[in-house]
C-alpha cells in the first residue's frame, strides 16, 4: 500500500509542475499583449510619455517583426513621439511608413506625419502628407482637424482656392475648428471681392470669443466697399466707443470717407483730421486729397494747401483734381504765383475736359494779373482758349481781356 501511495504522489507532483511550467509560459505570452492594451489606455488618455515607455516594451519583448501588437506599438510609439515634441518623432513615422507599406496604420502615419510638418510651419510639407491620408482612417474629429489644417497649408502657401475647398468641409458648428475654418475661408473671400459671402460668414462669428472682436472691422470694410455708406454709418461708429484699439484710426477713415462720399464734408472733417492724428504715415495720396477738400470745402484754405499738394503732382485723374482745388486754395491764399503754376498742371492733363477748359482760363486770368513775361503768355493763353472752346460761356470775358492786352502792349 505504501508503495502505491508514493506512485500515485510522485505522479501528483510532475503533473503540477507541468501545469505550474503552463501557467508561467503563458503568463509570460500574454504579458507583451497586457502591456500593449495598457499603453493605448495611456495613450488615448494623452499619457504620452508613460504610453511611449511601455510601447517600447512592448516591441522589444515580441520578436517576430511581422506581429500585429508589434507593429502597432510601432506606429504608437511614433504617435507618441509627435505628440512629446521628440526629437526622433519624424525618422520614428518615416520608418514606420517605409517598412510597413500596406499596414492600416499608415494612413493615420501620414495624418501623424502632416501634423509634425504643420507644427514646424513648413505649410509645403505639411499639404504634401495630409494629401496622401485616407479620410476613412480618420475620425470625425481627425477628419475636422485634417480639413483645417490641409486648409491651413495651402493658405499659407496662396493657393487660395484649394485652401476654401477644405475649410468649406467643416460644417459641424461644434468642432473646435469651425471658427477659425470660418474665418479663413470669409477672409479669402473678402480678398478675392465675393463681398456678400465674406459678410455672411463674418457675421457666423460676431459672438465668437476669438474673432468676434476681429470681423466688426471686416464687416466695415465691406460695407464701405459695397458703397453702402448709410449701413456704414449705422454700423461703425459704435466701433470707436472701444477703448485703446489699434483699429480706431481706421475705423475713423472708414467713417470719415463715407460722409466724403454723401457730400456730408463738415461731418466727414472730424474723422479724418482723427485718422491722420493717429495714422498719418500709412495715408495715401487719396487720403491726402480728401482731407484736402473736405478743408478747401470749410473754406480753411491754409489747412487745404499742404493737404493738397501731398494729393497732387501725378498725372492722374486724382493729381488733376487736386492740382485744380489747390490752385484756386492758392488764390484764396494770394499766393497767384503758385495758383498761376497749378492751373498750368491742370490744363496739361486730359483726364477731365470741363477742368482742362477752366484752368486754362484761369491760367491766362492769372497771367494777365501778374504782368507775365509781359503779357506775352497771357495773350498766347486767351487766344489757345479762345480756338479752342468757340462754345464757352466765358468766351466774352476772353476777348475783353484779350483787348486790354493788346491795348496795353501797344
């Protein structure tokens, strides 16, 4: 019997370490996976670099280069690189794209891959790799961030039109990229003068935190440019009750063109005297001329004069009427000798006859008053004037003068 009992338990006893050997065989299989399921956790939770630690495990412990869990804490582990702003993270996605071509991952690699050249602001590349991604390994949220990104690139790369198609995409007004993709694509549009589609997507964003404070300036600029003065008016000055904004200069133009525009003059003054105090170096010769006027107008012809003169000189239709409005400033300011050269520029311009007519005249008047060259030039102007406007209402006044000078010069 006894010896029957010690059979029977050597027996007992291989069969449990057998079992005991099973166990921790299999145990130390599956550990690769636990640790795999683990990282992503980490992962998905944007535990990055906890993530990273145990995808590299991961690899390490599974040699069969052609496993799923290893091939996955491969592209992982890059992911995670991208995200920790590693240094490696850009040779990590290229090795993994280039070893693995037909895995389902790769696609999302060249997601990972366009996100690192986005990050680094090199917009080409950035396109190139998000161009190559499948949208159907994407998410619904990747799917937004790679329309506005993409969309992105090319807007900064000019290619305007292929930046609209992609932020055109991002319809759901939930997405964290909605705004931005908004504002992009009312912003080209403003740009390429589609006025009415830039409004009604700059008006999507007036309760927006980031561009709210931005498209009421967009909004004026449109307005302005449609030639809708009245809506302007309505619209802007409210825009100058914000303190300390570096848009009050302009929105002050803005305003003040306008009622330039309405022949509101007295109304218009105010605000461009406000613009040019402010912003003087960025004005124009346009800028120039109707502050010019708008004093010429209130009969402050000092103030006119240098205004004036800023606007004149080109051969233009702008440098003609202003050389007009400053030649006859310069006679209200006695100053004959300067009104005398102005009229000159005037008449040499063709831009607009009824000018071109008037400032001859007044150049011969001129000449006449000032005893010039002696009268020599005077007489030359009345009789040019005289051919060349037969119809002219002033022709009588003509001839007077030009008897006095002959009488004088005999």
């Amino acid at each position: 019997m006894s010896r029957n009992y010690i059979v029977v338990f050597f027996v007992m006893l291989i069969c449990g370490m057998q079992g005991i050997l099973q166990a921790q065989k299999t145990a130390i299989f599956d550990q690769p996976e636990a640790d795999y399921r683990t990282a992503l956790e980490l992962f998905n939770k944007q535990k990055y670099a906890a993530a990273r630690q145990l995808f590299e495990q991961v690899i390490e412990k599974i040699e069969n280069p052609h496993s799923d869990v290893r091939v996955n804490a491969t592209y992982y582990r890059a992911a995670c690189a991208v995200e920790l702003f590693h240094p490696d993270a850009e040779s990590l996605l290229v090795a993994f794209i280039d070893q693995y071509p037909m895995h389902a991952k790769r696609g999302m690699a060249f997601f990972q891959m366009g996100n690192l050249q986005y990050r680094k602001k090199k917009y080409e590349e950035s396109a190139h790799w998000y161009s190559k991604v499948d949208l159907f390994d994407l998410s619904t949220d990747e799917k937004a961030e790679y329309y506005f990104k993409l969309g992105y690139s090319y807007f900064m790369e000019d290619s305007f039109e292929l930046a609209k198609r992609n932020f055109y995409e991002i319809k759901d007004k939930s997405s964290k990229f909605y705004p931005a993709a908004s504002y992009y694509y009312g912003h080209i549009s403003y740009q390429e003068g589609n006025y009415e589609t830039a409004l009604m997507y700059f008006n999507t964003l007036k309760e927006d935190e980031n561009f709210g404070p931005i498209v009421p300036y967009y909004i004026s600029h449109i307005l302005y440019l449609q030639g809708k003065y009245d809506e302007l008016l309505a619209y802007a000055p409210s825009l100058l009750e914000q303190k300390e904004s570096k848009r009050t200069p302009e929105i002050n133009r803005l305003i003040g063109e306008a009622y330039f525009q309405k022949g509101e003059f007295d109304k218009s003054l105010s605000h461009l005297e406000a613009y040019f105090k402010e912003n003087s170096s960025k004005a124009g010769r346009k800028d120039y001329y109707q502050l010019g006027y708008a004093y010429y107008v209130a009969g402050d012809y000092a103030k006119a004069v240098p205004n004036l003169q800023k606007a004149a000189g080109e051969q233009d239709t702008l440098g003609q009427n202003a050389s007009y409005h400053l030649a006859d400033a310069y006679v209200k300011t006695n100053q004959k000798l300067y009104a005398r050269n102005a009229f000159l520029a005037v008449y040499k311009m063709d831009f607009d006859p009824s000018l071109k007519q008037d400032a001859l005249f007044n150049y011969a008047k001129l000449s006449y008053e000032l005893s010039y060259n002696p009268f020599n030039e005077a007489i030359i102007a009345f009789q040019k004037y005289i051919n060349d406007y037969p119809d002219s209402p002033r022709l009588g006044e003509a001839y007077g003068y030009l008897i006095d000078l002959y009488l004088t010069t005999k």
